[in-house]
C-alpha cells in the first residue's frame, strides 16, 4: 500500500536522470512529430498527407511534383546542351503564361499543403508552448514557399511583358551568306521626335553560327549616296541622296514627311533608313533596332554602371556654356547619366570621336553584364529594356539572338566606321565601301587572314601605329582616324 501522502501520479511515472516524465516525453515526441510533418510537406510536398493522411491528396501532390522535377530535369540537361532551345523558352510568351500560371496554383497547393501538415500534427495536443513554436514555423513555411513562388510568377510576368512589349510579330528571315545584319537606330524620345532624326546609326553584322559580331558604324552627315534597287527611296532618288543639305539621318524625316509612298509600310521612316544603309553598305538588312538613348540611361543603371577608360575630360552637357562638369580621366566606373554623356559629349571633340566612344560603350556592355548581374537586377533591366528599345525582331527569333549575344560575349568584337579618314562623307565612294564591308567581315569569320586586304582599291592612309590619345575611350584623331573606328578588337581599341 501507499502512503496517505504519496503523489498517486509519481507511482504511475518515473523520472529519467534529466527530470523529464513520461508525460513530457510523450508532448516532445508528438512536437516532433507535427515538426517532421511540416518537413516533409517542404521537402516533397505530399509526402505528408501519404503518411499520415489523405493518400489521395498525398499521391496527387507527389505525382505533380515528380512531373515537375523530371520536366525541369530534362530542360536542363537540354539547355546544358542547347543554350538556344532555354532562349526559346524564355521568349515564347505561351510557355511563360503556362509557367507563371504554374507557379500561382503551385504556390496556393503547396501552402495548402503544409497547412493540412501542422493540421495532421494534432495541435490540441500539443502543450501551449510547442502549440505556438508549431504556429511560428508553419506560418514561416508557408510564407517562404508562397512568396517565393508568386516571385516566381512575378518575373516571369514582367518577362512575358517585356516579349510582348519590345518584339515584333513579323516573320522570321533567313541569315544572308551566314550572318544576320541588324540596324540599330539610336535617337532622343520624346513628343513627336521618336525615331525621326537618328542619332546614330550601326549595322551589326553578326556569324549566325558562332555569334561573332562585326560593328559597321555610318555618320550621320553622310550625303549624296544611293538607296537599295527597287525601294521607294530609290525610286525617289535614282542618282542618289542629293537634294540640298539632304543627310543620312535626315532620311527618316523625309519619309515620315511622304508617307504617301510607303502604303504598305508601318514605320516609314525606318524602311526608308533601311534602304539607304543597304545601298550604302551592299548588305541585306534582317532587322532592325530603335535604341531610345534616354532609356539607355536607365539600363545602365539597372546593372549597376559600367566600366570604361576614360582617356581625357569628358564634359557633361551641350556646348559651351552648357557644360556643367567633367567626367575625370581614368578607369572609371560609370552611372547611367555619365555613361549617357561619355557617349554623346560634343564638346571639344568631332562626330566621329563620339562614334568611336559609343562603340566602346556598345563593346563595355556586352562583355561586363554577367548573367547573375542580370538574373539579380532582372525586373529593373527589363523595365529599362522595355523603355529602351522597340525592335521587328520576332519573338520567336528573340531566343537566337540572345543565344548568339552569349557566344558573342566571349570573342572580339571587330569594327568598321564609315568615316574619314576612310570616306569623304560628303562624296562617299560606294564601290570602295562595299570592298571595305566585304574585307572586315571575310577578317572577322577567318575567311581573310589580317592584314590581307580582299581587293584591289584602297582607301586614305591607315592609322598611326601609336596615334596621340583624344576626347574619349579611345585613342586617334580626325586626322588619322580613332582606334574604336576601325578594330579587329573593340576591347583593346577602348
């Protein structure tokens, strides 16, 4: 028999050398067992409910979640071995609807699930203290699965956004001879001005194979040059741009003042441009480019500057009195707005300075924006992106160009300015132009070896060796020509 005085619980229990009863065990291991629950669900979500509760709801969520680690199982192992067919995802606006529409039911189920997990972990039978630790960590469970999967949804929305916003919806063509020439127009948006005056003007001529890229820059100034046989403009003007004071980037003006003639065109002003950049060069355009220069700004600053070689005072503003500061001499890492100025800056330099500078601009971006710097900033990029360029590339061709920029990133970029020098822009010869296009991309895809000139005709005299550094990333002088002008490798000439 017991004493009168003896706890009747303490003759059912017996205490462990820590001092905890059976009781207390008994709450840690159904603790511990809600835990291990929630868990599962996070690890392979279902996985719960198969255990311990619903099978059917338990086999449904783990057969989707198998499907869906198999699927992006094997799309990695493609797009390991087929960078072009990610790009294809990435650029084709039903499969990112798909997607984003995926990952909104994905995170609802998924957050469903982890709280039918605490649910089958018997709260009411927890002591209050675990009851509340079991709260917290579902709670934070759920709000770190859902959240990250609405983000998810969300960069795959501002993705799908940007395809539909910045591509065309024309057909695709073909490479002409193996390469793809893209017209980009650079100029000042703004109320009635986008696009109508050209700020500058570069075909890039790029290796539909190995993303190898060759930059041919035309000034702005260029006059009295034939357009491309059997356009509008060439029908307009039989013996070429000739008319008084009439310019390269005065060419769009023209048009969008006789859109008349264009009936079956949508951006006059462009085609028209097109016409004349093919008659000039002896190229077939595949597509083209608006680069809007103040959107350029944003960009930059949406991947967190660049770096570029600034070789003497560069000022920041318009002529003369306008000018408000330098940017200082040096390797320097620059924002959007001193970016924006390296290259445009007038003072104290030619137009073909501030050419050669915005190829060395072009060259610092393609080589310094990693692919982390760009999944990182990726919402600010694309909002930049989406103010930045307008473009008659299709969609679906969006995914090999940006499999092309990646080969591209890795090799020099080659470059060819139409400009004294070179070519007297005023009397541009045609003839020698075409021989010089020929020569620098048939050097650029190794069919030329350098220093091998492709024909016979020749231009002025070729660079110095050592010419003196002037305003801007690269080094020349009106005289002998910049550096950035005529490259083998852009990155070397900055």
């Amino acid at each position: 028999m017991t004493s009168p005085t003896e706890n009747p619980l303490a003759t059912r229990t017996s205490r462990t050398g820590y001092g905890a009863t059976a009781a207390d065990r008994a709450a840690h291991v159904r603790f511990r067992r809600a835990m291990a629950l929630m868990v599962m669900t996070l690890i392979v979500p279902g996985s719960a409910q198969l255990a311990v509760g619903d099978r059917r709801v338990g086999r449904m969520a783990m057969r989707v979640w198998a499907g869906t680690m198999i699927v992006g199982l094997i799309v990695l192992l493609i797009s390991a071995l087929n960078h072009q067919f990610l790009f294809g995802l990435l650029f084709d606006t039903r499969v990112l609807l798909l997607l984003r529409i995926g990952l909104i039911l994905g995170a609802i189920g998924w957050a469903f699930l982890l709280v039918d997990a605490w649910r089958l972990g018997q709260p009411l039978s927890l002591t209050l203290q675990h009851r509340r630790a079991a709260i917290g960590v579902n709670g934070a469970l759920c709000l770190f699965v859902a959240s990250g999967l609405l983000f998810g949804s969300h960069v795959v929305g501002v993705q799908r956004d940007l395809v539909q916003t910045m591509f065309g919806s024309g057909d695709a063509t073909d490479a002409t001879h193996g390469r793809y020439n893209v017209l980009l127009l650079g100029g000042d948006s703004g109320a009635g001005r986008w696009g109508l005056r050209p700020d500058s003007m570069t075909v890039a001529s790029i290796d539909a194979e190995t993303g190898k890229t060759v930059l041919i820059a035309l000034p702005r100034n260029m006059m009295n040059f034939p357009f491309a046989e059997g356009s509008v403009m060439a029908e307009q003007f039989p013996k070429g741009f000739d008319c008084d004071d009439c310019m390269l980037n005065g060419v769009s003006t023209w048009a969008q003042d006789n859109t008349e003639l264009f009936k079956h065109s949508k951006n006059p002003g462009v085609d028209a441009t097109i016409s004349a950049i093919e008659g000039i060069t002896g190229l077939k355009i595949n597509y083209w480019a608006m680069v809007n220069l103040m959107g350029f700004r944003n960009l930059v600053d949406a991947v967190g500057g660049v770096t570029l070689n600034v070789r003497q005072p560069i000022p920041v503003g318009g002529l003369g009195s306008d000018v408000t500061g330098y940017i200082e001499p040096g390797k320097r890492r620059l924002d959007g707005f001193e970016t924006l100025w390296y290259a445009r800056a007038r003072e104290g330099s030619d137009d073909y300075s501030r050419m050669a500078r915005q190829k060395c601009v072009m060259s610092a971006m393609l080589t310094q924006i990693s692919p982390q710097s760009a999944l990182k900033n990726f919402s600010k990029i694309a909002q930049a992106s989406s103010e930045l360029v307008s473009t008659d590339i299709p969609a679906g061709e969006a995914g090999r160009f940006a499999d092309l920029a990646l080969k591209a990133k890795s090799q020099p970029i080659a470059t060819l300015s139409l400009v004294p020098p070179l070519v007297v822009t005023s009397q541009p010869d045609i003839d020698l132009i075409h021989d010089k296009v020929s020569e620098v991309i048939s050097r650029s895809d190794g069919s030329l070896p350098k220093g091998e000139a492709s024909g016979t005709r020749k231009g002025k005299k070729k660079p110095a060796a050592n010419p003196v550094a002037v305003t801007g990333g690269s080094i020349g002088s009106l005289g002998e020509g910049y550096a950035a002008n005529q490259a083998e490798d852009l990155g070397s000439a900055c």
